[in-house]
C-alpha cells in the first residue's frame, strides 16, 4: 500500500511544480519508471553568496514516504555549514519524525508528513541564504563562515563558478 500511495503522491507533486514552478529550484524525475528519485536543480538565492550558482542535486523518496522524509544529496562541489562534505543536505525538516534525542530540535522543526517537495526545497533556499552554525553539518565550513567571511565567501564563489561551468 505505502509504495503506490507514495507513487500516487509524488506524481502529484511533480505535475503541480511543473504547472506552477517555484522560484529557486526545477525538478524531475531521474528516471521516468521512477518517481522516487527526483533530480534537482538549485538556483543560487540573490544577494548571497550562491548567487548565480546553479547546484544539481538528488532527491530520494522512502517507499513509505510521506511518512518519513526524503534524502537530499546536493551533487555539484557545494560548501555550506550545513551540507556535509559528501553533499548530505542535514536540515531539520529532513529529519525522522519525533522528538530530537540530542534535544536540539522540537518534534514541530522535524518531518511531518504534511511536507512537500516544494517545502522541502523552499527550506533549503532559505538555509543558504542563513545558515545554522549552532548544530553544523560541516564544521570546517561553520567556523570559517564565522571566523572567516571573506573566505568563505571566495570559496563559494569557486562552486559558483564550477556549477556554471557544467552547465
């Protein structure tokens, strides 16, 4: 029952983003036999430092889905406090449902089944433009957002530049 609700509902979803895109970010299937792998492409937001970037990324959807969230995985070089190094986006609405055991976040922050794809993606065009470095995905890039501006802002420029290039 879980894989052909879930199918039924992530059909859904994609016709709707195909007829009323959503700034930011387009979306489709890997695999039209698929639906539970989704590519993603992620706009850089304006007046960040991704501007301009253009960061191909994969959605996968659980077979019990939307009962426990997706994994995304951003694909293209990417540096942000909270992308791990092997490109794991670690955002709270990307969590199991339920209360946090390290007591960071509330069961309200975490998944709820009442998420969609279009939420998703809207939470992590937000987390670029204001990343959390209270509870790091990547701690190199945390410390050297806070410590190091300039840095980190050259840096991302080089993964800005690299997404364009693939283009």
């Amino acid at each position: 029952m879980g894989d052909s609700r879930a199918t039924l509902l992530l059909m859904k979803q994609l016709k709707e983003l195909n007829k009323s895109p959503v700034e930011g970010f387009s979306a489709g299937l890997v695999d039209e036999s698929n639906p539970f792998d989704w590519d993603i492409c992620i706009m850089g937001p304006p007046d960040t430092p991704y501007e301009g970037g253009f960061f191909k990324a994969l959605m996968t959807f659980p077979r019990d889905y939307p009962n426990a969230p997706p994994k995304l995985l951003i694909k293209s070089e990417f540096w942000h406090p909270n992308v791990h190094a092997d490109g794991k986006v670690c955002i709270s609405i990307l969590h199991p449902p339920g209360e946090d055991n390290f007591g960071y976040e509330s069961a309200s922050e975490r998944w709820l089944p009442v998420h969609t794809v279009e939420s998703i993606m809207v939470s992590v065009i937000s987390m670029l433009s204001s990343p959390n470095d209270e509870s790091p995905a990547n701690i190199d890039a945390a410390k050297e957002w806070r410590d190091d501006p300039e840095a980190f802002r050259k840096r991302v420029a080089r993964c800005v530049r690299k997404s364009q290039d693939s283009l």
